[in-house]
C-alpha cells in the first residue's frame, strides 16, 4: 500500500512537471504531459496508473498550477480540460493494455498509442465545444485536423514509442517497480 501512495504521488508529480515543458502553438500547447500520462499506465498498470492521474488533475482543480495554465475549479470551462479529463481514461488504457499483452516493445507502443487515440478522442470535441461556447471561436474541421491531429501526433508517436523503450528496459531490470 505505501509503495503504492508513493509511486501515485510520483507519477502525478511527473506529470505536473511534463505539464512545464512547453512547445507553443497557437491552439493547443504541446508538451511532455502525454509522455507522463503512458508511463504512467504502462509502469503502474490501468488502475493505479489512472490513481496518479487522478491525483495530479484533483491538485490541479483543487488550486495548485499543475496544469499548463494554471489550475482551479474555473479550469474547467478551459478549451483543454477535456484533454486533461483525458489523460486519466488514457493511463487507464495504457495500463489495461499492458497487463493483457506480452510485454513487448511493440505492445507496449500499441498500448501507448491506444490511450493517445483516446485522449484525441475527448480532447478534440471537448475543446471545440467549450471555444465554441466559451469563447464564441468556431473551429474548421480543416483547423481542428491540423492543430489537434497533424500538429501533435508525430510528437505523440515518439512519445509513445519512447515509453515503451523505458518500460521495456525497466520491467527488464526492475522487476520489483511494475504492479502486475
């Protein structure tokens, strides 16, 4: 159990961190968070990898700047919540995937990019909703494709294929890290 808390608040802190470094882009800030968010599915499986998640996005709501632009409860109505809702479904999935397939660098690539598929998939029509909404902004499809599609997902394919070379090494060396 403690080995447990402590790996939570780890990773949560991980992704906080992730959440710093930054490449600007017009819409949507692109950053280390999706690497952070997979290894922590594939490192500590679906539900204690979707725990730290959990306890990185309740610090942000909470009031602490953990996420890429501040944090607080109005964070909520910001275009890229629905990314950060996201990311707990996505380590959830990363992590299931892990456990149910042979720990190969290719599963765990697959395993990864499952769970950025996901994120995409809330991600993209919560922002368009809430700029819509919030802002007045509605997006082209042609926008949407390049700024939330074209933009990110090679970064998110390297990202993917990364983890699984770290988890890949790890389970290898450090058995006693993984919990299943």
């Amino acid at each position: 159990m403690t080995k447990k808390i402590i790996m939570c608040a780890l990773f949560a802190a991980l992704i906080a961190v992730g959440t710093r470094i930054i490449i600007p882009t017009p819409l949507l800030p692109l950053t280390l968070q999706t690497l952070m968010i997979i290894l922590s599915g594939l490192i500590l499986g679906a539900k204690t990898g979707a725990l730290a998640v959990s306890v990185y996005v309740l610090a942000g709501l909470a009031g602490l700047p953990v996420f890429t632009q501040g944090g607080g409860l109005g964070y909520v109505v910001h275009p890229t919540f629905g990314y950060t809702i996201s990311f707990i479904l996505g380590a959830w999935l990363a992590g299931f995937l892990a456990e149910k397939l042979k720990p190969s660098i290719l599963n765990l690539f697959l395993s990864g990019f499952a769970a950025i598929i996901l994120i995409y998939a809330i991600g993209i029509p919560y922002y368009y909703a809430v700029a819509r909404w919030h802002t007045g902004n509605i997006l082209a499809a042609k926008t949407l494709l390049m700024y939330f599609v074209l933009m990110p997902l090679p970064g998110d394919i390297l990202k993917c294929f990364l983890a699984a070379l770290i988890v890949y090494r790890l389970r290898k060396f450090f058995p006693a890290v993984f919990n299943y």
